[in-house]
C-alpha cells in the first residue's frame, strides 16, 4: 500500500473555491482503480492548511492518477490558491 500526505496551506480568501475543487477531484479520484482512500482533512490549529489524505494499492495506480484528466486540470488550480508550494510525501505501508 502507498500512502501519501499532500498539504495545501490556503490563502484566506481561496478557502471556498478551493472547498469545491477538492469535493470534485475526491470525488473522481475515488472512481479510479487502485484507489484505497483519498480523503480530505482541516488543521485543528490553522483552518487554512487542508491535507489530503491518500491510499493507493500501488505505485503504478498512483502514476495513473498523476496523469488522470481531474487530477491535472483541478490540482494546477489548487496549486495556484496557496500561499506556497504543496508539502507532498510518499510512504510504503509496511505493517
């Protein structure tokens, strides 16, 4: 299993838009084959930093989603609405 952890710190002003990107890409990204998980939470201390939450049956359905259709056109938007660049990293599950 892979797991990864991106973190969005949003712009104040970006929250709503980018509420309605992410219910959009959750919501495609769940269709997709080898998607175990992809989930959406909120900082408890900074209401502007969102991580996505996400766990994927392999490597190569992980790669699949970096070339999905939502996933190219959605994440460049979100990307824009952030006060700096995403924290994303990778891990293998190993228990």
């Amino acid at each position: 299993m892979i797991r990864v952890v991106a973190k969005f710190q949003l712009k104040p002003e970006e929250k709503l838009p980018a509420r309605a990107l992410f219910e959009e890409l959750i919501a495609a990204t769940r269709k997709e084959y080898g998607c175990a998980g992809y989930d959406l939470a909120q900082s408890t201390e900074d209401e502007n930093l969102l991580v996505v939450l996400e766990s994927w049956e392999s490597q190569e359905a992980l790669d699949v989603h970096g070339k999905s259709e939502h996933f190219t056109r959605i994440v460049p938007q979100l990307v824009a609405m952030c006060q700096n660049p995403p924290m994303i990293d990778s891990f293998i599950q190993i228990i």
